[in-house]
C-alpha cells in the first residue's frame, strides 16, 4: 500500500515560505479525492514526500530541496530569493507530484491578485497553477511590482470595469476592455441603505441584475480564455470582489469545483481588501447619504449573497453550464476545451 498527496498549501510568513501538506493511503482504487471516495491518512514509512521548487507550475522545471520525514507534514522554506515559486510535493516512494503555489501574489500596490489554480473539480482532478488569475485595478501596480508582474508571463488583460473608472485609474499594461456595467438604481432610495444588511441586500441583487444584464460579455470572457495566446490571463474589476468575483464564480463552477470551494474563493477577498482600504470611496458615499454599516455591507463578503447568485442560475437556468450556452451564447466546445486546458 502507497500513498498520495491529497492536498498541499503554500503561505509567506515572516520566516520563509510555509509548505504543509495531507497524505492519503494509496489502495489502488482510484484518486483518493475522485468522486465517491473515502480516503484515510497515511502514516509509515512511506510517508515521507521530496518537496522540490521552481518558478513555472510544471514539475519537470522543479529543484529538489529536501526529503520530509513520515513524521513531518509541515516545513518552512527560505531564502528562495525573488519570484513566484511553485513547490510541488511528491511521495519519496514513488508517486504523483501535487503542485501548489501562494494563492495570492503578493504585490506593492495592488492587494488582491489571485492564482485559480489548485482546486480541486468533481473528475478527481484540479485547476491548473499559473493558468487565469483573478484581480483588483491594476493602477497602482509599482515599478517593483511591473518587474515582478511580467515574470508571470500574462498574455491577456481583462479590464472589466466601466469607461469612467478605466479613465480615472488606467491600466499601466495593455488591457481588453470587456465591460461588466454594473446595474444601479438612478436614485436609491438611501433610507433602505443604512445598515449592515441593506448593504448586503444590495450587493445580492445587484450580482443577480448583473448575471442577467451582462451574460453575453460573460460568455465572451469565458471563449477568449480558450482562444490562442488567451493564456496565461488575468480578469479584474475595481475591488476584485463583485462583477470579477462573479466570472471566477462561473469559471470554476464550469470546470467542476464544488460550490462550497467556488463560495470559499469569493470570500478569500475578505482577507485582502476591504472597507478599510478604500476610504475615497466610503468618504464619497457617506458624502451621498449612504449609512457607513450599508457601506460596510456592500463592500464585504457574505457568502450567502454569492451563493443567491448562483442559485438563482440554478432556479432560472437549470443551472451555471446552461445559462452559460443559453444567455451567455457559449459554445459547448468551449466548455469542453476551458476543461481541457484549465484542468489537470
């Protein structure tokens, strides 16, 4: 009896980069995450895993840096100089490597840009490192974070803010402009935007008015991922949370990551950006009439409004992959191949 690696996590700390990882047993029945499985923890002498490291998500490119006792499920990586590094973690006794990388990259002056890659999908399989990420604006990307930028090798840009805020904070890399215009009322009524749950009112039905007014630009998104030198991409609005929390929402559904993984990427945003770095914004809504509690509610993460969202597609499409061939006019070939090329 082997082992596999079912699972690795990648996080920067003051002292290095933090690896940890979970074994399952290996009874030669199939992927110990695949569907209807029921893996145990591996313990024994084959537990011991290599941890190699490189700066492309493909092993093959990987250094071997050390050999993990059984005993040991967690080890701290350092001085692995400048980058972004891919770790991948393999069973010393033969076996898969599972790679894994720090889900955000961490820049100077933009706060909440996201690999997609590592999911886990419902075919035993997982989204692939490196591949589509997810942002907020990029404006206040610094000549630091320029360099380090073009190390990820991005060849698409998907701006999906409106023209008044892409003129406001322009993009300092060439962008497509795939504006997801987000519906709103001409005059709210600002006595229902006072506390912290009109706010998430709001946000709920606004994810639902932008599902049903923006489906074709969805669809179109989706399609250029798939198209030649659509990838590596990245698609970002102004905060990262709502209108490109929506289309990474739809993207991973599509590619088989259960619901409650896709709500627990939206809710990554919350740990990121919040209302405490966007005080323009709150001065100019409180300005309006806007409560600040409502403000706080919208500009948050509740996972429920997301998961509305969703539902809703659920209720009123059949679901994400039919609205995605039916309003949003996606291909199903296109479907097939965003599976092909985004899942390993």
């Amino acid at each position: 009896m082997g082992v596999n690696v079912a699972a690795v996590e990648v996080e920067t700390h003051d002292d290095g980069l933090r690896v940890s990882w979970s074994l399952v047993a290996d009874h030669g029945e199939g992927p110990a995450d695949g569907p209807g499985a029921h893996p145990s923890p591996a313990t024994g002498p084959d537990a011991a895993v290599d941890i190699a490291v490189g700066p492309t998500p493909d092993h093959i490119d990987h250094t071997h840096v050390l050999r993990a006792e059984p005993d040991v499920r967690r080890v701290v990586l350092r001085d692995l100089g400048p980058g972004r590094h891919y770790v991948s973690v393999s069973p010393s006794a033969g076996g898969s490597a599972v790679v894994a990388a720090e889900r955000r990259v961490a820049f100077e002056g933009v706060r909440n840009f996201r690999d997609l890659g590592g999911y886990p999908t419902a075919a035993g399989g997982r989204t692939r490192w490196g591949r589509v990420f997810r942002a907020d604006a990029l404006g206040q990307l610094t000549v630091t974070d320029l360099a380090a930028y073009e190390q990820l090798g991005l060849r698409a840009v998907f701006d999906l803010r409106g023209d008044r805020e892409r003129l406001d904070d322009p993009n300092p890399v060439e962008s497509r402009h795939l504006a997801f215009s987000q519906p709103h009322d001409e005059r709210p009524d600002l006595s229902l935007l006072q506390t912290h749950e009109h706010g998430e009112r709001r946000l709920a039905g606004q994810y639902v008015d932008i599902l049903e007014t923006v489906a074709p630009s969805i669809g179109e998104l989706l399609a250029n991922l798939v198209d030649p030198g659509g990838l590596p991409a990245v698609f970002h609005c102004a905060g990262g949370k709502d209108r490109t929390g929506l289309a990474a929402a739809l993207l991973l559904s599509t590619l088989g990551v259960d619901r409650g993984t896709v709500l627990d990427d939206y809710e990554l945003t919350g740990r990121f950006r919040t209302i405490e770095h966007e005080p323009q914004l709150v001065a100019t809504l409180v300005g309006i009439g806007f409560g600040r509690p409502a403000i706080g509610g919208m500009m948050g993460t509740p996972r429920w409004a997301m998961a509305g969202a969703l539902d809703h597609l659920d209720q009123h499409h059949g679901g994400v992959e039919p609205y995605l061939i039916g309003p949003a006019g996606l291909d199903p070939e296109v479907i097939d191949e965003l599976r092909h090329t985004l899942v390993v």
